[in-house]
C-alpha cells in the first residue's frame, strides 16, 4: 500500500469518515464498506481502544491507502497516561494504519514548553518502531492558529509528529473572532437563523464568515513550510447552525426566513469555491511534505433506498436505519467526487 506522503495529486488519498454513525447491526458497517468501495475512498475511523479500532478495521475498504485513525477526543497528550495510549495504539497497528490524529486541548495555550518537550520525546520512542504510523495533533480547541503554527515549528525536527487542520474549527474560530471585533459584547455563535437581530446583522456576519477562508490558506502556507505531512479534516458549515456548528457537506446553504442577496438562504464558510481554493492552497504549498485528505462530514439527514445493498438487509424488518446510512454514505460519495475533481485539477 501507498504512505500518505505522496508528491502527484492524483495519488494523493481522499479518506472519508467510515463509522456506524445509525443504529443497527453490522450490515451498516457491510454498506459502508461497499460504498467506500465503489466510490475509491480509503477510511478514517474513530476508535475508543484498541479492540474497538479491531473490529472497525476489520470492515474498512481495502482500498490502496491505509486507514487514518481518530482517537477518542478525551485523549490529552499532556498527560502521561494518554501518551502511553497512544504509543500502545501505535505498537499493535504499526504498519496497518497511516496515523492517530489527537485533539489539542485549551489548557495547552498556557503549557507550550511543556507540550514541545512531551511530543519530543514521544516522537522519538514512535521512531524506533518499524512502519510505525504518524501522529498529528489536530486544531480543535479555538486556541489563536498562530499559536498552533508554532507549537509546529518548534516540533520541525521530530520526523512522526505533525498536525491535522480541520478546517471547520479553524473557520468557526475565524468568523466568531472576527465578528466580536465588529460588535463588541455580541458572539455570533449566540445568535440562530431564527434570531430578530440577525436581519440587521447579516451582513457583517457573512463579512466574518468570508474571513475563515484567508486565515485557513494563510495557516496552510505557513505549516506547508516546515515540510512534513500535512493532514486536513475537510468538512463545511456556519456559526449560525445551533448545535454542532460544523461538519456539513460543502454542497448545502443554510435556510433564513428572509432574503439576503437575492436568496432566502446564506453561504456557509467555504462552499464548492472555497473547497477548491484549500485544495489547491495544500497541493502547492506541501509539496516537499505531502498532503492527505479526510471528509469529516457527521451531518446529512436523510433517507436513500439501498438499491444495490438491499440484500445485505434481508434480515430487517423495517429498513429505515439502512437507507438513513445510505443516504449520509450518497453525501460523503458527492463530496469525493468534488474533492477527487479537485485534486485532479493539479
């Protein structure tokens, strides 16, 4: 199998999140593995423990690339005990998967020099096991990106250890910042869709939502520079979602009861267009470390009918749960063959 760290896009893997995200029995992970298959995707999964990422891998495509494995979000690596975790992740699946993504955590902004020498140090027992998978630290926590650019740099010599964007949290971060700077005491993740204020404000919340893209090409660029293997989280979204703000398809809009612009709905923070210039952003400036892509998309409610995969729900009395995950497998599916369009491009 293909390392990530390939220099032609073409051969650049796009992974997508591969999961029993519905309730049911494993003919959910059996669709999965089928459609994953016939759209070319490689996986990346979530795994609580080494026994549950087992199991998962056990279904995962056999695709060319290896799977990249997200650990539990509880994971920290300040603390001792969960970077003995992640090395016992990494001894049983070295060779077998690409590499462990790891959240940051808030409390690291005021622990810099302790984060730099715990990850040096734990980068270099990763090196001393044969095939053994990259670590990247991923920016979940809202913390300022240039202060995530570096806690990279510093770690420039220490070959295993690099770092995931997702660039949802990097674009909610972004928008909510740069918003606050226009209304001082008013946080746009406050506000809703349904909100009597938002009329008033749209238009400078659409201008900070234009300013998430520049801040992820900017942090592109400068972490492309330290040469290493550069992952993404790519997925879509808007401060104004209730909920989980993030982790939408780049092909949705989000529906207003007015009319901004001509439309009664609003742009999220990247779209198709903005997709595009992020592709092209990593394929041009990560050229001497590489690249590698994830779809991160948890949101898509809907149902499709299993068509072809209806065999492997013969056993179901009601099938409602399978043509749900069939319906957010079809979502991930359109997203790779924008992202593979994309990629193709350069």
């Amino acid at each position: 199998m293909h390392d990530a760290n390939v220099s032609s896009a073409s051969t650049i893997p796009i992974r997508a999140l591969f999961q029993q995200r519905i309730p049911g029995d494993e003919a959910l992970l059996q669709l999965a593995k089928l459609r994953f298959a016939q759209a070319g995707l490689a996986a990346e999964v979530y795994a609580e423990s080494p026994d549950h990422l087992e199991r998962i891998l056990g279904f995962a495509p056999s695709q060319e690339y290896l799977p990249m494995v997200h650990l539990s979000r509880t994971v920290n690596l300040l603390h001792e005990q969960d970077r003995i975790i992640v090395e016992a992740f990494a001894a049983r699946f070295a060779g077998r998967v690409a590499g462990f993504v790891v959240h940051d955590k808030a409390e690291m902004r005021e622990q810099t020099n302790t984060l730099v020498d715990v990850l040096q140090e734990l980068g270099g027992r990763l090196e001393r096991e044969k095939n053994c998978p990259f670590l990247f630290l991923e920016y979940a926590a809202g913390l300022e990106p240039a202060w995530f650019v570096e806690v990279m740099e510093r770690l420039r010599p220490v070959t295993l250890v690099s770092c995931c964007i997702d660039v949802g949290h990097v674009g909610i971060k972004q928008a909510c910042t740069s918003f606050a700077h226009q209304h001082p005491g008013l946080e746009l993740w406050t506000l809703s869709v349904e909100d009597d204020r938002l009329p008033a404000l749209v238009t400078d919340v659409q201008g900070a939502i234009e300013t998430a893209l520049p801040t992820v090409l900017e942090m592109t660029r400068s972490l492309g520079k330290i040469g290493k293997l550069l992952h993404f989280h790519l997925h879509d979204g808007h401060p104004l979602i209730r909920g989980l703000s993030d982790h939408f398809s780049f092909l949705i809009r989000v529906p207003i009861p007015f009319s901004y612009a001509g439309r009664r709905s609003l742009s999220t923070l990247y779209g198709p267009f903005g997709l595009k210039d992020i592709v092209s952003n990593a394929l041009q400036t990560c050229r001497s470390g590489g690249v590698s892509f994830t779809l991160e998309i948890h949101q898509a409610e809907g149902r499709l009918p299993l068509a072809d995969a209806a065999g492997l729900f013969g056993h179901w009395q009601n099938i409602a749960n399978g043509e749900r995950m069939n319906y957010w497998l079809s979502v991930l599916a359109e997203n790779a063959l924008l992202l593979d369009e994309l990629r193709r491009r350069f």
